[in-house]
C-alpha cells in the first residue's frame, strides 16, 4: 500500500516517469488491478498458493518432517528479503505501467 501510494505521489509529481528505458512490466502485471487493497491482497494470495506447497515439496523431497524454532526463524530470515524485493518490484512496475 506504501509503495503504491509513492509511486502514485511521484507520478503525479513529475519525479518519476514510466520512459521507454524503464523495466518492462510483462503481460501479466498488466492484467493486475490498480488499487492498493485488491493488488496486495491478490499478489499476497498468489505468492501464498505457489510458494507454500513448493516449499512443502522441497522439504518433503529433502527429508525434513519438520524444523526447530531457530531453523524455522533462520529460514523465513533468508526468503523474505528476496521476496519482498520482487513483490515490492511487481508493484512498482504494475503502478507504472499506468
């Protein structure tokens, strides 16, 4: 939503142009909605239907039945930074697109 409403803000500013030399948003993004709300809750909902059973089947092919707290913690520390990068990536580019 903050990302979102920065982009709106720099747009409207002139700060920020959507020029042929900006990242291009693929065919996907474009067919994405607009608002905030709805964005964050379907790509929220999109990331958590790929990459929840992709992780079950990466540790269930790599033989944990489980992890301690600390494993736990160390390995959503690892795959939320990127994660967040590329959401927060597909957001920009989505609210450029126009």
């Amino acid at each position: 939503m903050f990302t979102t409403s920065g982009v709106h803000q720099a747009l409207h500013r002139g700060q920020i142009k959507a020029t042929d030399g900006s990242p291009r948003a693929g065919r996907l993004l474009s067919h994405l909605p607009r608002q905030a709300w709805s964005l964050g809750l379907l790509l929220g909902l999109g990331i958590a239907c790929v990459l929840t059973p992709l992780t079950f089947g990466l540790f269930h092919a790599l033989g944990f039945s489980g992890l301690p707290f600390v494993g736990f913690a160390l390995f959503k520390a690892i795959y939320t930074g990127p994660l967040g990068f590329v959401v927060t990536r597909w957001v920009i580019l989505r609210q450029l697109l126009g």
